[in-house]
C-alpha cells in the first residue's frame, strides 16, 4: 500500500508513475486528497476538543478546593457535552480513516524509475540470455516423454480432482523430491533460513502481501472457515514479520520455505495449459528478503545472481527480462522474469519472477525498525522463486532428452536423485 504521507506529499507524481503501469490515478488521488483533509479538519477539531475538556477538569478541581460547587457543576456539564461531541468526531475520523484505506488498498506499487510502460509482455525487456537453444528434430514436448516413459500422469490426475493436478510416478516423482532438496540445500547454503510454513492463511495474511483484493479471483478460497490456499510460500514467510518492530541487527532476514502452491489459472486455455505448462497445484521454493530501504536493490541484484546459478547447475539455457509497466504485478515496483528455452515445444517459458516491493507490503502489515536516526522506518520486502518445478522439470525433460530415448540428469542434481539418467 503506497504510504499516505508520501501521496499527500507528492500526488501529481503518484499519478505519473502509476501511468506506466496503465492504471489512471487521477481520480483516486483526488478522492484521497479530499478525506485525507477532512481527516486533518477531525483530528484537529478533537485536539481542540480534549484540550478544552483538560482546561475545564483543571478548573473544575480548582472551584471544588475552593468549594465553589455550583460553578464546578456547571462546567461539569460542559465537560458532558464535549465528551458527547469528541465522540461525534472520534466516529467521523474512524469512517474517514476507513474511506481513505478502502481507497488507497485499490492503487497498485509505484514502478521502479527503470520500468518502461508497455502494455503486455510483448514488451518486456531481454536483459540477458545464455545457453544453447538449438533444437533437433527427434526432440519431443514433455506430454509425450512423460506417456512414453510413465513418469507423470494427466489423465488419472484430472480423474482424481480435475485438470491441472497430475500424478508424478517413480523416476517422475523422484525427480520432483530431488529438485526440492536440491533448491533448498542450495537455498540454505546462501544464507537463506529455511521455514516450513502452513499452506492455507488468514484473510490478513492474505491482504497484507497483497494477494487481497488483487488476486482475489485466482485464489483457492475455504469459505466456511474463511482460509485462503496459498498462491507461494511467499505469502505465510512473509508475514511471519506482520505487525514486528525489526531490530537493525537481525537486517538483512533472509529466508527459504518449500510449499505447495494452489492457483486457480481462471481464465487459461489452449497451448499454454497442456502438460506441465500451467497447473492448479505446483511444488515450489520460494526465497524471501527483508532489508533496509537503501539495501533493497542491492538485494535484488543478489537474489537474481542466485537464481542464475541454479539454472546455471541444472545446464538449460535461460534468459532474464525487465518487466515492462504493463505485465508487472500489482504489488511490485520491479520484477525481473527468469524463462528457460523447452526445445521440445520450441518455447520459453517462465520460471521465477524476482521481485522488489519496496516498501508496499512493509506498510499493509506494518513492518518496521527504527533507522540509524532512531525514527521508525518500513522495511522493504522482496522475494523469488527459486525456483517453481513444473516448468523446470519440462526444462529438464525436454532439453535433456537424447535421441535414444534417454534423458539426462544435470550432474549437479545426480546426488539428489540417486541415478544420472531417465
């Protein structure tokens, strides 16, 4: 949630930057302004108000030492009335306060000064690309390697729940367990501290990520208990820090968490949904920073040096792209995609989303620490995947495969899984 005093400080430039994420401000902004006067007009109508009814106790215990009781009991009465018309105003400011928030939780982050607008992927930025994407002409997409070597089945999945939920068997789950360990043990020997954290949050954990009210349709929702699934780890890691004063020393945190992933793709149809491509329930690693506003970017320069290597160690070819205003999350001020090349399907597909919030969710839940002036300060937040499995294991599979019906196993990942090749 974009901060108040910084709006009331700076609206005509909350306007433009929030244009190069396509979202017109001009209204809300407004309509901010207007409460957020008000607002000060309440407050300090109740300032004067307590103030007074201070000044009139003072008196009042004065007249009564001087037994001047009749007087004392007409300012008594005064008080009365005050007290009547501050609770008036205490309910004004409480709706106003409400009306300001229900307003500002509907604008998204500020961008980076470094995004650019665009209007849809198309118009991400490649910023770098490495790896051998020359494909031949034996190589298959994963559906078909999966059917023929029984690794992963769609079909009894969407029997059992639905599209979207497939059933990994022998080497198939075997090699889900060896990239999970895989990506937390290189996770925890970067410096990352591993959590095991629930897969269904509150409403409130839910909010303060940002996932409500932006993501609200897409997510798997338990209506008589009002628990959410959760989209990534990200969301529970986070707001273990929900409503904590952080001290300057325990900066940066640093964490890793494994979880399922639950993601209702309303909306998703056609090439982009066959196989592994696009699912309802996915196994993921997901890292996570907290750190000093002025640190953040340095953080997110770290975060994407790391998910680079993993792609490095599994050996597929990647590349890494900026996302424009128009394809970049409601929350983030700047994401950096990860895609690797499938040379079965001849595509790219994304893999980690690398992101830097700033101090957008630090505001929703109120994490703080008090900064080398000794002022309370919110804290930035980011996080990664490192990295999701489905497309991974697509990756693996389909860039690996050789022409004698073998797929190769990443020497980095043969201690995982126990055997160099499928």
């Amino acid at each position: 949630m974009i901060a108040l005093q910084y709006l009331r400080e700076n609206p005509d430039n909350v306007i433009e930057r929030l244009k190069i994420k396509n979202f017109d401000a001009s209204e809300y902004v407004r309509d901010i302004l207007h409460f957020d006067k008000l607002k000060r007009s309440l407050q300090k109508q109740l300032d004067d108000n307590l103030a007074q009814q201070n000044k009139i106790a003072k008196k009042i215990g004065i007249l009564f030492k001087e037994k001047k009781t009749a007087e004392a009991e007409i300012l008594k009465e005064r008080t009365a009335q005050l007290k009547i018309e501050s609770k008036k105003i205490e309910e004004e400011l409480v709706k106003n306060e409400a009306a300001i928030n229900e307003i500002l939780i509907l604008l998204p982050n500020l961008p980076h000064h470094s995004v650019a607008k665009g209007k849809s992927a198309e118009d991400n930025e490649i910023v770098s690309s490495e790896g051998d994407t020359t494909t031949a002409p034996f190589m298959l997409p994963h559906w078909d390697l999966c059917e023929k070597m029984n690794l992963i089945n769609f079909e009894i999945g969407t029997k059992l729940t639905g599209a979207g939920f497939p059933i990994y068997i022998g080497k198939g789950a075997k090699l889900q367990r060896a990239l999970i360990n895989f990506f937390l043990d290189n996770a925890v020997s970067n410096g990352y501290i591993e959590l095991q954290t629930p897969y269904v949050v509150n409403e409130d954990s839910a909010f303060a990520t940002g996932q409500l009210p932006d993501k609200e349709g897409q997510m798997y929702h338990i209506t008589k208990d009002n628990l959410y699934l959760i989209p990534t780890a990200e969301v529970p890691v986070t707001n273990v820090y929900r409503n904590k004063i952080v001290k300057p020393e325990e900066l940066p945190i640093k964490h890793c968490a494994y979880s399922a992933c639950f993601r209702r793709e309303a909306g998703s149809y056609g090439q982009d949904v066959r196989g592994l491509n696009r699912l309802h329930q996915f196994d993921k690693v997901e890292i996570v920073q907290i750190t000093q506003p002025e640190k953040s970017y340095a953080a997110l320069d770290e975060m994407k040096s790391y998910v680079s290597s993993l792609l490095q160690k599994l050996e597929l070819p990647f590349r890494i792209l900026r996302l424009c205003g128009g394809d970049i999350s409601f929350t983030s001020a700047l994401t950096f995609d990860f895609e690797v090349y499938a040379k079965g399907q001849q595509k790219w597909l994304e893999v980690s989303s690398v992101s830097n919030f700033e101090n957008f969710q630090a505001n929703r839940m109120k994490l703080r620490y008090k900064n080398n002036e000794g002022k309370m300060q919110m804290l930035h937040t980011l996080n990664g995947s490192a990295l999701a499995l489905p497309r991974i294991v697509v990756a693996l599979l389909e860039n690996h495969q050789k022409e004698n019906n073998t797929i190769l196993i990443p020497k980095a990942l043969q201690p995982y899984t126990g055997f160099d090749c499928i």
